[in-house]
C-alpha cells in the first residue's frame, strides 16, 4: 500500500477546508441525492462525497458505507484523488500497487473498482472527491466520466454555496 503524498500547499488547503463550515454537519438533503443519483447512474453499492482533513476522510454523504462516517487519511483512495484534477479511475485496485494490500480492498468494503473526481474550489484546492465504488473490477466510458464530472461540479457548486447565489440573483433580477 501507498501511503498519498501531500499537496505542496497542505496548511493553506486544510485553511480552506475549516472555512467551509462543513467537517463533522450534520447529514443534507442536497449532498444526499447527489450520491444518491450517482449510486443508481453508475450502478455501485458505494457512493460518497468525501472531505479530506488532515488526518481522515470525513463523508459528508454516504451509500453503502453503513454506519462508518470516515476512515484514516492514510489508507484513503480520495489522499491520491486530490493530488490531480483529473478523475482517478482504478479498475481494479487488487492489481494496483499503490492499493492492492490497503484494509478497504483487502477487508470491508473489499473495494475494487474507485472513480473519483477532485472537489476543487474556485480557489483551486483540492477539499475531497466525489467517488463510486464498485466490488468488482469495471470501467467507464467516456459519457460515464462526464455523468462524474459533472456531479462534481454540483458538489463544489453547493459546497461553495455558488448555487445558492445564482438563485439570488435570479430572483433579483
């Protein structure tokens, strides 16, 4: 197992993360259906919206995951997602080094197929991902990306409350 490096910018990352009031809320209605719709979309058992703090990931939402509201940022597939802007896909993580011996592969939930796609803010640090997780070995095609993709946005846009502004100035106007 590998264990995910950190980003360069780590201190001013984790800044940003605090200043969205978001680590340790309760459950929404709004982040709820997302991985709700990504759950059924992409057919998986899991589907989260992850928050990585410094030293865990912390489920915002969660399909599939029972009662475990996070797990340690070190065995975390989301600690490798943020460290790019693209979505990280791996289709099967047994034959993957970085995650072939890693507790949530190896034990519950026996993870093997992972997609996730970075939460970047505006400001460009990376806050989580948007993830689907699979027990079997599968890939996406190029639409499935884009369905991930842009469920991303709606992530970042309700975490930013970037939504929640254009609704105001739409009622401004």
């Amino acid at each position: 197992m590998l264990v995910p490096a950190r980003p360069a910018d780590e201190g001013a990352r984790i800044a940003a993360l605090y200043a969205l009031l978001m680590l340790d809320t309760p459950p929404e209605a709004r982040f709820d259906r997302i991985v709700e719709f990504a759950a059924q979309e992409f057919a998986v058992p899991i589907a989260l919206i992850t928050l990585l703090d410094d030293d865990r990931q912390w489920f915002k939402a969660a399909i599939g995951m029972g009662t475990t509201c996070q797990t340690s940022r070190d065995i975390s597939f989301c600690g490798h997602t943020i460290l790019k802007s693209e979505i990280m896909v791996v289709e099967d993580a047994l034959l993957d080094p970085r995650f072939a011996d890693n507790p949530l592969v190896t034990g519950p939930p026996h993870i093997r197929f992972y997609a996730g796609a970075p939460l970047v803010l505006p400001s460009g640090y990376a806050m989580g991902s948007l993830c689907v997780i699979d027990t079997r070995p599968r890939r996406l095609d190029g639409m499935e990306l884009a369905i991930l993709s842009t469920l991303r946005h709606l992530v970042v846009q309700q975490l930013t409350g970037e939504a929640d502004g254009k609704v105001q100035e739409a009622a401004d106007a």
